[in-house]
C-alpha cells in the first residue's frame, strides 16, 4: 500500500517536474555573454594621434583609456568579440596582430572579431617607432581582454534599443570657393544613438554597448583622454554599479562635437550620449515596439573590397566591410576607415526591410588609413574629399559589398565566408 502511494506520488510528481524543466529551458536565455575592460593608458609620455600639430608629448592623464571586450556566444556556440578601444583608429598592424593571435589562442575567425576605435585625438600615437614598447604592451592586453572576455561567458538576454543625441553637427560649410571646416547646421548628421543592452539571467544589467556618429574631438590638448565617449562611458558606469559600458564609433568623418575646446563641454557632451542611452532604456520599457529582444542565430562576416586610387603615387586600398547579424533583431554593419555620414544614413534607409533587422552602422572598424568619402563629397571637395582622393566607384564598391553580405547572411541556408582580415 505504503508502496503503491509513493508510487502513484512519484507518477505525480514527475510530469510536473518534467513540465517544469521544459518551462526552465524555455525561459533560458537565449544568449551567453561575457565582458571584460582594462586600461589602456600609457605609462610614458608618447605623441598625441590625430592633430598633426602637436608635437610635444603628453604631460599627464585627465581620464585613464579603456580597452573593452564583449564576447557574445549564441544556442549553438556562435561566438563574436566587440572590442572597443580609446584609441584613435585600428592601425593594420594591431588588427593583424591581435586578429592572428585571438584566432590562434581562442579558435575566434577574424570574422567573429569586431575592432572599433572611439577616435579620441587624446590617446597615443601608438603606431610610431619610439612606441614599440607601448604597441607591444598594447597587443598583449586587448589578446588577453579577449580571452578574459570569452572566459566570463554566462547566460545572457540580449535586446536593441535606440535614442538620439544631438551635439553632433556637420562639419563641411559651403564657401564661395568650395567647402571648410565649420559647423554646418543644415548638413546632414546622424543623431542616432542604437544600444545593444546585455542582461544577465536574472535580468541585471551586465554590458551596455552604445554608438555615436561624432568625431571624438571636443579637446586636442597634451592629455590623455576619452573624450565624450570616454565620459560617456565613466559616468554610465558610475549610474549602473556592476554594468560595463561600451562604445561603438559610427560613420563621423564629417561630424564633430559642439560646442568644443573646453573640457567642461566635452564631460557635458558624455553627460548628453549617457542620458541617450538612458532614454533608449526607458523607451525600450514603455514602448516593447521600440526593444527588440534578440535571438540567434549569430552570424558573422568580413570580406575586402578594393578601393581604387584616383593618384597614381598611392596605392589601391583593401577595404574591410564586417557584418555582425544577431537573427533577424540586428544587424551591426562594421565599415573601415573614416566614413562620412552618408554611408550611414544611405544603408540605413537601404537596407531597412518590413521585419528585417535593425541596421546599426559604425566606422573605424577594423582599419585606419584614410578618409572615406561619399561620390556627393567627392564632387563637391573639401578637406575628406581632398586629403584621401578614390576614384568615385568607392561608394558603389562599399554599399554593393554591404548589400552582398547583408543579403547573404539573411539568407540562412548559406554559409558565411571570410576572405581575408585585416
Ligand atoms: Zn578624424
């Protein structure tokens, strides 16, 4: 008797833990993700990147330099890595060094790996011959940021978000003779501001990757410094105990900070970008239309396209267009260089389909050599015309190769391919 209870019992009992363990599953979350962050400020006084005009080296740290990794790993083991650096672009050097290493010590394909620098022109000169040492230093720390990355893997929720932000204004004012360097209040911007939010399993909030589409130069003095994305970062953090906040550089060759050349704008312009991406949350919250909780697959690519030089005293470019697809939530267009607006606003509007991803557009990825300009700011000159001269095909050749991939990853019954990295 005693025994066919606890028989009849445990014939109870099992559907209902079976039932709970499938409900458990269910409310897995679907992602793993791991984040990690290390300082990245030079210990000896090294050149400035970015204004060629300033020779002295730096006299001291305003704000320490951040190095950041968010590895992401979807159901089936997909993984990416985000890196995100102070810096003032990916040099090819530290992109094939750190690419060939991650590859070698972590199984990660250049592919899964995304390198974007915030473009501050108060970060070292690090690919001059007298900072070898720092390069060196610099290598090892963003190899073991990733690993260190991947190690803190967990279970995840990931969701897209967005805002805008509007210090960010056009840079290219038309004059009689052409176009200068001046806020252009009518030009085209982007004030965008998309979010990629990483909780962990009980919903905390873990990693808040966030981009703008805005040169990094409020300040160009003799100090280190992360420059509005660097205080955007800094006092997100200090507002979300626990959370690491990221940034990813978009499509800013044309757009600078206003107002800029005092420090106290630059920590008010990373007040304004933190507040953003406060208010991306909060309509994310009220409005579940604007928070697209993403699922896999991940899916990655990178694949080169060859710019043509328009003098024949400089070569041709291999130009690195990435793209990182979280489903059919969002899809993370990662363009080399330093990219005019254009690029941005025209993918964005091209590639938005009915139930398609989000599409999110960010330069300085992966290389860093010259200006992108658009064919309009080819034709019309002016300083990121002039100083980088491509044949006009560039922009076809860029947007074709985006609109390639991006096809190719909607398309889930092909197989992503790498041709090369950079
Ligand atoms: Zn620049």
């Amino acid at each position: 008797m005693m025994r066919n209870l606890a028989l009849c019992l445990l014939l109870a009992v099992l559907p209902a833990v079976s039932a709970r363990a499938a409900e458990d599953q269910a409310a897995a979350p679907p992602w793993k993700a791991g984040v990690a962050s290390a300082v990245i400020t030079p210990q000896i006084p090294l050149r400035m990147a970015g204004y060629a005009g300033r020779k002295d080296p730096a006299e001291g740290t305003e704000q320490d330099l951040f190095a950041k990794a968010l590895a992401i790993e979807d159901a089936d083991g997909n993984r990416v890595v985000i890196l995100s650096m102070d810096l003032i672009g990916v040099i090819d050097r530290l992109r094939t060094a750190v690419a060939e290493q991650v590859e070698q010590k972590y199984q990660l394909p250049p592919e899964a790996l995304l390198m974007n620098a915030s473009h501050t022109h108060c970060g070292p000169a690090y690919g001059r011959d007298e900072a070898k040492d720092y390069f060196d230093s610099l290598t090892v720390t963003l190899v073991d940021l990733v690993g260190k990355a991947i190690e803190q893997i967990q279970p995840a929720s990931l969701s897209y978000c967005r805002a805008r932000c509007g210090f960010a204004m056009n840079r290219r004012t038309p004059t009689a003779n052409g176009y200068r360097n001046h806020p252009n209040p009518d030009g085209p911007v982007d004030h965008t501001v998309p979010v990629l939010r990483v909780a962990g399993a009980g919903g905390e909030l873990r990693a808040m990757l966030f981009g703008y589409t805005c040169h990094n130069t409020t300040m160009g003095f003799l100090r280190w410094l992360g420059d509005y994305a660097g205080y955007a970062q800094e006092y997100f953090e200090k507002d979300h105990p626990g959370a690491t906040a990221m940034f990813l550089m978009g499509c800013s060759a044309d757009q600078n900070p206003y107002p800029r050349s005092e420090l106290d704008y630059a920590k008010k312009h990373g007040r304004s970008l933190a507040t953003a991406v406060e208010a991306a949350l909060e309509v994310g919250q009220r409005t579940p239309l604007h928070q697209r909780p993403l699922a896999g697959p991940l899916r990655c690519v990178l694949e080169m396209v060859n710019l043509e030089s328009a003098t024949p005293n400089r070569p041709d470019c291999a130009y690195p267009v990435q793209i990182i697809r979280f489903g059919d939530g969002l899809a993370i267009v990662a363009l080399g260089q330093e990219v005019v607006v254009d690029y941005a606003l025209r993918l964005k509007r091209e590639l938005a389909e009915e139930g398609g991803p989000a599409i999110w557009v960010a330069g300085y990825s992966n290389s860093y050599d010259d200006y992108i300009a658009s064919a309009r700011v080819l034709e019309e000159g002016g300083y990121e015309a002039q100083c980088c001269p491509w044949k006009p095909t560039l922009e076809e050749r860029i947007v074709g190769k985006v609109h390639e991939l991006h096809n190719r990853l909607g398309n889930t019954s092909a197989k992503p391919s790498a041709e090369g990295s950079k």
